[in-house]
C-alpha cells in the first residue's frame, strides 16, 4: 500500500495521470465493415415479431425474390394494401 503524503500545492497541481485501458474510449470507436450499414436517416424503420420458423420462411422468399427483407416486406405491404 501506499504511503500517505502531505497535501500541498504541488501535489494539488500536479499532471492527471490517466491509466491506459485494454479499451478504447467510447464514442471514438471505428465501426467494423462487418456490422450492417444504418438504414438512411428519411427511411422509416419497422419491426415486427414473429416466431423463427415464420421469420426463416421470410427470408427465404427475399432471397428467391433477390432482394432484401426490408424491400420485400414493402412490396408485400404495398400488395397487402392494393387487396383491401
């Protein structure tokens, strides 16, 4: 354990030695090319829940449709409102 020492003016003002972490800092991060890009700022963003067999069957179809979830989901909405 450490000694005590006298509390002075030097001690006081003397420099703030912050220990180096095995983390960066947070905010200052470089997102990884690997995580999924953010969906543009004037898009829209919806979730629904579903069971996994039900969400399986709904990728499957966008990948057989060549296009991505989200982009299927519209058409199917889009389809879904045309019907009623």
């Amino acid at each position: 354990m450490a000694k005590p020492s006298a509390l002075t003016v030097e001690v006081m003002n003397a420099p703030q030695v912050s220990p180096i972490g095995g983390l960066p800092p947070r905010g200052f991060a470089e997102p990884s090319q690997n995580k999924l890009q953010a969906a543009p700022k004037n898009d829209a963003l919806v979730q629904i829940r579903c069971s996994k067999a039900v969400a399986k069957e709904v990728k499957r179809a966008a990948v057989e449709a060549e296009m991505t979830i989200s982009e299927f989901m519209l058409v199917c909405f889009h389809t879904y409102m045309k019907k009623c």
